[in-house]
C-alpha cells in the first residue's frame, strides 16, 4: 500500500434505501471544488496559517531538543484544548506504548511526557507528587496566554518548581510556547528571560498540532519530527493535484456535508482500528466540533449548525457502542481508520481438545482478527443502511500520520465553506472563558459577575 486511501463506497450502496446517490454527488460537486480552492487560496491569509506549517523550518525545534538532551527526565506539559488534544495524539501514536513506565535505559534517554489538560485538584496533585521537578522541563502552552486553567497550573508548578531548584535556576526548567508579542505569558517569559517558542498569530489553536505546540514536545522526546513534517507535505501535494470527489480531504468533507445537510445524520463517528490513533478521535473531536458547531453563518443568520464528533475505538466499542449504533436512531455516518500494516503482530494459538469451540481462532493472528472485525463492522453497519467511510494507512508512523493530520485539517476546512461558516473562530468558547474570568473575580468582569449570580 503505497498512500493513505478514503474509501467511500459503503455510503453509497446500502441495502435500505439512505445512502447517497450520483445525483446528490453531481449537484454537490460544483461547490465541493469552490470550496477546496477557496481554503488553497486563502492559504497563509488570516486564520489559515496551518495550511503552510508543513513547509515551515522545524530547525528550531530540534536544536532546542540536542542542546537540553539528557538533561531532564520528564517533559510536563501544561495546556489544554488545542494547546494539548495534538501533542496527546503524537504521543500515543508516536511513543511506545507505556513509554513513561519503561525505564530510562528502555527509554533510550529520551524524557518520559505527560500533559497536564485539565484542573481536576486530585489528578493535578498525584501527578505533580509522581514527578521529581529537579529533573522536569516544563513546557507551557497558551496562545493568548490567558487561558485560565492553563495559567493556574503554572503558578502552581511555578512555585513547587521554585521550591525545588530555588527561583535562580527556574528558567532552566520553563519554556513557554505562546503568541510571538502580545500577551500574559509572552510579557512573564520577557520577565524571567525564559526559551519562548512563537505560536504563529496565524493559526489557531486546534489547527496547531504540526506547529511549536505540537513539535516542541515531539522533539524533545525524540519524535521523527521531519518525518511527520514531509508526510504533511506530501499530503498538501495530493490537495494540490486532486479536485472535487476525488480529493480525499474535499470527499471527506462532502460526505459529511450531504449526510447531514440531506440525509440527517448529524452525528459523526470516528472509530480507529488502532490503538495507537485512540487519541487521534479526541483530537478530531475538538477539530470538527468547534470549527464546524456555529449559531451564525457568514451571512449573518442563525443557522446553529454543526454535526457532533463522537470517538469510538475498534475492537473495543464493538462490545459498548455498536448495538446503539446498529438499531438506534439513523442519524449517524462512522469513519473507521485502518491500518494495512502493524508494526508486529501475534500468532493464536490453535486450541486443545478441550476448546474445539475455538479452533476457528487458531492458525490466525491478532491482526487478521482485528481487520475481520473492522470489515465485518462496516457489513453489518451497511446492512442495516448505516453509511461508513474507511481511511486506511500503510501503517502507523511519523509520515502517514503527519499526512493524516494535515488531511483532516484540510476536510475541515473544506467542510465550513460548504456550511457557510467561520472554521477558525469560537464564540461559544469565548463566552464560557469570560463567565469563568468574572467568578473568579478577575478585574473588568463585575457587571458579568453580577449577571450570573
């Protein structure tokens, strides 16, 4: 297999009469080419800077990781949202597995990583009481600098940090990645004269995985960061050459457009076959939910549209989700991602006599029974006129990732011009931060503060 490959044939014949038909796919393609060529050409304009990350310089970012090699044994990174989901999703994908329970001999020297996302005071405390700071490089990640779960955690670390290493020795233990003048966190790293990375004022926080958000962390624990930079370019090279249906990224958005927008299936599914892209359905999840989940279009209505990301994990969910998603409500398209090729893989065993129930298993291995379930999954699923599309990788590595990222982003992209909205902002988000600045009493909230009491 020598390319990722969007296969979307079971929306299309279905045994019920729900699937998608030429008709609706010829009406559509007109505006799914306008689409895709509007994202192009906006590229590196306003909010679409994390179209043109591929071709950035990661130099930086992996100077930084030679020059402090050796020198920590943990990375903590402290952010939350898009400052987090893509770094969590690298890791998984990236690390070996239980990489920060292996020893650091096993670990090659390379830091183990944590990220700390969220503010839960229980989780918060028994993480910072596993870690020993005099040995920790705390990486900060908010692009406006305010984000108040994020701040908190600092000054929080900042001064256990202090307590350990004394305040003389704190910039060997901080780096910041945040907006390249403005902001909280910028003018606290000016202050202390710590290592500060730019977060490009062109892109936001969910279209950030492939920039110093994502690749300063992916760099100091030993990431191939070229490589997920070059399988992003090469992805950026097929946009560039395909159009219309057959661009994977335009027909992954057009899929979804018209199962929603038509059909009602307002409800996505995305189910990997791997458990190294678990975390790739998180990061999707926030992806496609705040850029696509908006009140107004561009034009000014009221229009609350936004199809729902749901995360499902093959085989697993099979036993917990897939009854609901056979016989429940029809208002549901799943994408299942599949992997051609496991970097190992395990034969069964044939059984005793006394299992000849499970003979059927024996001769096997584990991947060809986790490829027969994710296609026996997609059959019953069509069967019961529930459409899928199937992504499939050669395998799981920095490049196939890289260029699955940058596809998604891209389908992304594609999919708010066809709704008609603006993919880069986030007023519903906007508004949930201040509420939190007024309860919390930050200056200039009072009257928000009185409204909400």
């Amino acid at each position: 297999m020598k390319d990722i490959t969007l296969d979307m044939r079971r929306c299309l014949t279905m045994e019920a009469d729900r699937g998608l038909t030429r008709e609706m796919m010829e009406a559509l393609a007109p505006r799914l080419d306008a689409a895709l060529r509007a994202v192009q050409e906006a590229a590196g304009t306003g909010m679409l800077g994390w179209v043109e990350l591929p071709f950035a310089d990661p130099a930086p970012f992996l100077e930084f990781a030679a020059e402090v090699q050796g020198r920590y044994d943990t990375v903590l990174v402290i952010g939350i949202g898009g400052s987090a989901l893509g770094t969590i999703c690298l890791a998984n994908a990236l690390l070996p597995f239980h990489f920060n329970q292996l020893s650091r001999e096993d670990r090659k020297g390379r830091p183990r990583l944590y990220v700390l996302d969220n503010i839960d005071p229980e989780e918060t405390a028994a993480l910072l009481a596993l870690l020993d700071l005099r040995e920790t490089l705390v990486n900060v990640v908010s692009k406006s600098g305010s984000t108040g779960e994020s701040m908190a955690a600092y000054l929080i670390v900042k001064e256990r940090l202090e307590a350990a290493v004394g305040a003389a020795r704190l910039r060997e233990h901080l780096v910041f990645t945040t907006d390249p003048e403005k902001g909280a966190l910028r003018s606290i790293g000016r202050a202390l004269g710590l290592r500060m990375f730019d977060l490009p004022p062109g892109v936001g926080g969910r279209f950030s995985v492939l920039s110093s958000v994502g690749l300063v962390p992916a760099a100091l624990t030993g990431m191939d960061v070229p490589s997920l930079l070059a399988g992003a370019r090469h992805m950026a090279g097929r946009m560039a050459s395909s159009s219309g249906w057959d661009n994977p990224a335009a027909a992954f958005a057009g899929v979804h457009y018209l199962e929603d927008a038509v059909l009602g299936r307002r409800i996505s599914v995305i189910m990997p076959y791997a458990a190294r892209l678990r975390d790739l359905a998180d990061w999707y999840r926030q992806l496609w939910a705040e850029s696509l989940g908006k009140a107004y279009d561009r034009q000014g209505r009221q229009v609350n549209y936004g199809p729902l990301p749901v995360r499902a994990l093959g085989a697993t969910d099979q036993h917990s989700q897939l009854q609901l998603y056979m016989e429940g409500p029809d208002d549901k398209v799943f994408t299942f991602v599949g992997v051609a090729e496991f970097a190992c893989d395990l034969p069964i065993p044939a059984p005793g006599p006394e299992g000849e129930a499970l003979a059927y298993l024996g001769g096997h291995t584990l991947a060809e029974l986790f490829w027969a379930e994710q296609r026996s999954t997609a059959w019953a699923l069509a069967k019961a006129g529930r459409p899928s599309l199937t992504i499939t990788l050669p395998r799981v590595d920095a490049y196939w990732l890289g260029a699955l990222l940058y596809m998604l982003e891209m389908a992304t992209a594609v999919a708010g011009e066809l709704y008609d909205v603006d993919a880069y902002d986030q007023p519903g988000v906007e508004a949930g931060k201040k509420a939190t600045y007024a309860l919390m009493g930050r200056p200039g909230y009072e009257a928000l503060a009185q409204e909400i009491d």
